[in-house]
C-alpha cells in the first residue's frame, strides 16, 4: 500500500479534521522520492495541506513518536522553527506521522544558504550541562542511546562508536581486526576530540534534505536530538555532497568554528561510517579505516 495510492486517506482525513475541529478532505497527494527511507507524501486538502510520513518496521511507531518529541523540543528550546506535529498515529499495521505541511523555496541563491547556515548556528546555541537526552531516538533504521553523560567523549565513545561497532559486528560485515582498530581510536578520544564546548542542542541528521528553506527562514524536520559536541552535525551537513561556502561562513559569524574543526571532522563522520558498513557491507570498510587510521 502507498499513500498516493489513497489507502490511508480516512484514517489521514479523520486525523486532520479532529486536529482542525473542521472537516478535511483530501484533494490531492504528492508522492515525494529524494532522499526517504519511508513512503512520503504531500497531502492536499480543501483547509490545508500536511506532510505524511508511513512506516512498515517494527519500531516505526515508536521511531515516529520520538521525531515528534524531537520536533516539538526544537520549537520550545531554540528559535529554530520546525512543523507542527498534528499526530503519531497506527493503522492496521503501518505507523503515520502526520505533520504541517512546509512550502519549501528552492535554494536559488546564496542568501538561502546563508539562512540554513544562521539557522544551525541558532539551534546549537541552545545548550545544555550534559551530553544526551532524557529519551533515545533514531538515526535511519538505528536506535541510538542518548542516556547523558557528563562528557561529550564519553557519550561519542560509547553511545556511538561503541553501539555503532555492534551493530556493524552483528551485521556480520565487520572483523575482530577492524573493531580493535576502533576501539583502540575510542581509548585515544581524549587525546584527539578537540577543545571542550558547551554540548549543544543538535540536529541529529542535518543534511540539507533535512533543513527546509521556506522563503524566509531555516524549518527542521527529519531531526534525531540530543544534546553534544555541534561539530559531529556540522560534519553531516556535507557528508553526501558538497554545500555552498556560504552556509558555513554565515554559520560562522553567528557561532563561530573552533580552530582546528577541519582536522577532526573525519572523526565525527566515523560514526555515520560505521552505519554505512551494518547497511552496505564490506566494501565500506576501507573508507572507515582510512578515517580510522587518521587518529590512531
């Protein structure tokens, strides 16, 4: 079943027009492809339009309800807008995230990216006295343990190379050789993590795909939060594809990149490595123990 399909179009319509307390009816759906791991859509409707997201995994119900969490502490903690969550909700055996609907503007020009690049800044700006969340999240299809830390190397160290390297051993794409070069980098962290900052409110995914630009302003969707070290999300922001110059300079004049950031951002990308290796195999491993063996 799809969406665009229309067989999820009562329980959708029945949601939106109790969040509306007026009847809502679809007019027409928008199947969306870049970037999703899920079947999304753009609903069109005769009050407004909303933003589906279904789910078919196990844990998608509960994947759902902690974006939602994310979102929502994003608005209350940050200037950072982000959709308004209008339901989580479960229909036969499929999970629905139902959310507003953003009017998405192209990046045409280098004052957007300025705008994403300030955007991030701002988010990051809210800070916290320990690493973590007071929930776990979802990174894809990965459970991610956010219980705090008093330091941000050893949350990086256990909440997420440590929990990653399992996942990639369980996958069975990963050799007790590999592991032991991980986890001799785990031992070095202290040595190689960078000056300590304040743990920041962090995005958890911030591609591009994942900051909205809405004509005027930078809109969140799609986060994994937690509290930590802002660089490991700005080594995401280009980790699929190069961004505009002008979304780190603008990033930069708002809260500004300690030295030394290019040197370590390799490390924070590690992480993300090691999902790449649980998801695709083998042939990842060389890029991860390149990285690896940067700071070893």
């Amino acid at each position: 079943m799809f969406i665009v399909d229309g067989a999820y179009n009562i329980p959708i319509e029945k949601v939106v027009s109790k969040y509306l307390k007026k009847q809502f009816q679809i007019q027409a759906i928008s199947k969306i492809e870049e970037g999703c791991m899920h079947d999304i859509a753009l609903v069109r409707g005769n009050e407004v339009n909303v933003f589906v997201k279904v789910g078919g995994n196990s844990f998608s119900l509960d994947q759902f309800k902690q974006e939602a969490i994310g979102l929502k502490y994003i608005e209350t903690h940050s200037a950072v807008k982000t959709p308004e969550v209008i339901d989580v909700v479960e229909f036969e055996d499929k999970a629905l995230l139902i959310l507003e609907a953003i009017d998405v503007k192209p990046m045409a020009d280098n004052k957007a990216w300025e705008i994403l690049g300030r955007g991030l800044a701002t988010l990051h700006q809210s800070t916290s006295e320990k690493c973590g969340f007071d929930t776990h999240n979802y990174l894809g299809i990965f459970h991610q343990d956010n219980s705090p830390t008093e330091t941000w190397v050893e949350f990086f160290g256990e909440r997420r190379l440590g929990d990653s390297m399992k996942m990639a051993v369980n996958s069975g794409n990963m050799k007790p050789e590999h592991c032991n070069a991980v986890e001799k980098l785990i031992q070095k962290l202290p040595e190689i993590c960078g000056p300590i900052q304040p743990h920041s409110l962090l995005h958890g995914d911030p591609w591009p795909g994942n900051l909205l630009f809405d004509g005027k302003q930078m809109v969140a969707i799609d986060c994994s939060i937690y509290y930590g070290n802002r660089e490991i999300d700005l080594s995401t922001v280009d980790f699929f594809y190069p961004v505009s110059e002008h979304f780190f300079k603008a990033y930069h004049e708002v809260y500004p990149i300690d030295p030394g950031y290019s040197e370590r951002k390799e490390l924070w990308q590690i992480n993300q490595l090691l999902g790449h290796v649980t998801l695709f195999g083998e042939s990842h491993i060389p890029k991860l123990m390149n990285a690896v063996n940067k700071y070893i």
